[in-house]
C-alpha cells in the first residue's frame, strides 16, 4: 500500500486494513480537529487505490475481514466508485465482512444519489457516518429514504 501524507486510524479499526481512497478532508475547519491542515483535498485515482488492494493482497492474503477507507472523508467519492471500491476488495478477499470510512452527512450526497445509486452503495459498502458534532454512527441502511 502508498500511503502519501500521515494516515489516520480510528481505534475500532485497529485490525482492518487501511485503504487510502482519498487525501485530506474537503471541511477541514473543524474547531477539534488538526489533522488534515494544510493538506488539499483529492481523491486518489481509482487505478490506484486498486492497486493498493493488489498489494495488500500480496502482503496478507485473501484472509482480511475488514477495511478502512481513509483518510478523513471518503464518502464524498461517487458512488460508482465506491462501488468499485467495493466490488474490487470483495472479488480479492472473499471473506470480508464490511469496509468502513469517515464522511459527513454535509458531503454525502444523498439529494444526488437517485434511489438505485443508494441501493447499490447500500449493497456494495457497508458504511458508517461518524458526524462531527454529534459523534454519534449512523449505519448507512438508515439513509435510504432520508429526506435532507
């Protein structure tokens, strides 16, 4: 795995594999949090992150169980690519259970995700929200539906 930048890791993934899908942090302001200053927000590019899921294939082998997308806001990637994503580390480690990532409900783009677009994130990434100010987890299967 490339990892550009320090990576973060939320202490309930301490045993997942870490997948950077992007740099940085497209807020960036919060007042509790440093850790992204001064670094631009992107997303790697989706030939790479693969890549990097080749790699870890290599290094650990297809046991992994579960992943964690990083850095601090993957879920603003497109759905598409999430989906790839996904389809990608399943088709390599056939016993993973869920992959994980940070992401505000504020980057989420649930009003352009048409009801099939959050039906396949829905089956394709087991994803959890951690909203800043509330640090509440809110499982994904409770965006279907949500009206913003």
């Amino acid at each position: 795995m490339r990892y550009q930048g320090t990576v973060y890791r939320p202490p309930s993934e301490a045993g997942s594999l870490i997948i950077q899908a992007t740099i940085g942090c497209p807020h960036n302001r919060c007042a509790f949090c440093a850790m992204y200053s001064g670094v631009s927000f992107r997303k790697r590019p989706l030939p790479e992150v693969i890549e990097d899921l080749d790699l870890a294939l290599e290094a650990y082998g297809a046991g992994v169980r579960t992943i964690f997308l990083a850095d601090g806001n993957s879920a603003a990637l497109p759905t598409e690519e999430l989906a790839a994503i996904g389809d990608a580390a399943r088709q390599r480690f056939p016993q993973l259970e869920r992959i994980t990532m940070y992401g505000s409900a504020n980057f989420l783009d649930v009003h352009g995700r048409v009801p099939d677009d959050r039906q396949l994130m829905l089956e394709t990434i087991d994803e959890a929200l951690e909203l800043p100010l509330d640090r509440f987890r809110l499982p994904t299967e409770r965006l279907v539906g949500l009206r913003l």
